[in-house]
C-alpha cells in the first residue's frame, strides 16, 4: 500500500483510500500500485522487470546469510567447554533450535544470535587491572586493549553472530541500472523494497573489532556508573562524618565549660575553638 500512496492522482485522497483498500478490487490495487511505482520512476516494463529480478536476486542471497560451518562449530565447541552454562540456560538453547551437536543442520535465527551473545558476554570477566586500565583508556585506544586468551577466545567466537551480510556487486549493477531519483531511492529503502546503496553492499568485514570495542564501551560505562556511586556514598559518609564531629565537639564543650552560654554566635565558638572557620 505504502508504494499505491504516492500515485499523483490520489495526492490528496490518501486517508480516503487507507480507509478503504481493502473493499478494492485487484485489479484496482493493481493500477493503484502501477500509478505508484511511476511516480516513483519505475514507468516502463523494463523497469518494473528490473525491479522484480532485483527483488529476486536479493531474496536468494538472503538465503545465503548464514554462518560458515567452522563458525557454527566454534560456537558450540565454545558453549560446550568453556561457558559452563547451567542446565537450564541449557535447555533454553535447545528449545530455540540450537542444535548442540549437529552445526551442518543447525539454522541461527536472530533470536539465537541475541540469546548466545548475551551468555557468552556475561562469561568475559575483566580482572581487576584490566578494569584499572579501561577507566583511564580514551575511546581511540580501546583497539590497543589487552585480552587474556581465554576472554579473546570468546569474543572471536562469538564475533560472527554480529557479523553483517551484504549484498552482492551484481545486485548493485541491477539496483544502479533502474537510474531512481535519490529521493525516489530513499523511498524505497525505508520501506525496505531495496538495500541501502551506501551500507548494504560491499566486502564483509571482520565482525571480531566492532564486537571487541561494543563490549569495551558497554563496561566502560558500568564502570563509569560505579565510580558515581562510590563518590556519591563517600560524600554522603563524610558530611555524616562531619555532623558527628561537629555534635561530639559541642558535647566535649559542654562538660568542660561549667559557663557555657547557650548564647554564643558561630564567630564565638570559632573563637574559643570549639568550630573551625
């Protein structure tokens, strides 16, 4: 429908006609959706078979988004040695699909993407220098950050559920060939009919670096937080302190004064030394 909406001849009509697309007949919403893609610069037959083989071509290359073999068999070599998971982190696995001992048959949804980095992150301890060093370190330096090996491990195999796939040069070559107005190309990528141009295509890079630093700022503010908190208690601590100190000097005062005068202003108590100024 989204696409039916910028035909020219309903410009002002778009309420009126979401209201009642679906009392439409198909070969209405078929001119509709036709008027619409003119609009949008795919007039022509050729045009609109462009634009149908791209479709095509990106729906098979999604089909090839996956984890390699290798990666999928390091993921759960890692869940199986070294993540110690309990058995009923276990269980939550297997009933989303993770196939712990059969990689070649085993389907990553994204929710088991989320699912394994958030159990395998929680298992990346920093020691306490490593914590000492991360406060100090600017955001530029967090690629110089030392892991130990077992923490590196993780983190490389857990690396490729973050990856990003991308769409093939031939998949461009055809998205390029339609010539769209960029306004009319920032359309369709909103509404997801078409890959962003700028960030969709290209070579996959390694996902290891930009996993490594999400996980450094991510502790670098829970670390951040905790000096907060730490300076907060300790304030509060030290005027607790002070308030204590300023009512045992006041009672000291009193028992060695037989003449206390109730009387005194802060300057005469500073005076006799009872208050510093």
């Amino acid at each position: 429908m989204a696409i039916s909406l910028q035909a020219d001849r309903i410009k002002y009509h778009q309420k009126e006609l979401q209201a009642n697309y679906d009392k439409l007949t198909n070969s209405q919403k078929l001119k509709l959706l036709n008027n619409g893609l003119a609009t949008l610069g795919i007039e022509t037959i050729e045009n609109k078979q462009t634009l149908l083989q791209i479709r095509q071509k990106l729906s098979q290359e999604e089909q090839t988004f996956d984890l390699t073999l290798k990666e999928k068999e390091n993921i759960l070599r890692l869940l199986i040695t070294n993540l110690n998971l309990t058995q009923e982190q276990r269980n939550a696995l297997e009933e989303m699909g993770v196939s712990f001992f059969d990689a070649s048959n085993w389907q990553v949804s994204e929710e088991q993407k989320n699912s394994l980095l958030s159990f395998g992150l929680e298992k990346v301890k920093l020691t306490a220098e490593q914590k000492e060093e991360l406060t100090n370190l600017s955001p530029e330096r967090l690629k110089t950050f030392s892991f130990t090996e077992q923490q590196k491990t993780i983190l490389q195999s857990l690396a490729p559920l973050t990856k990003e796939f991308k769409y093939s040069p031939q998949a461009l070559q055809l998205l390029r060939s339609l010539h769209l107005k960029p306004t009319h190309l920032s359309f369709f990528v909103q509404e997801e009919v078409l890959p962003d141009t700028n960030t969709q295509f290209g070579e996959i890079k390694s996902p290891y670096l930009p996993l490594k630093l999400q996980f450094l700022h991510g502790e670098q503010k829970i670390l951040e937080q905790q000096a907060k908190e730490r300076a907060k208690q300790t304030s509060q601590a030290e005027i607790q302190a002070n308030k204590q100190s300023i009512l045992v000097s006041l009672e000291e005062f009193a028992q060695e004064e037989d003449d206390l005068n109730l009387n005194y202003t802060l300057a005469d108590w500073v005076e006799i030394g009872t208050l510093t100024g």
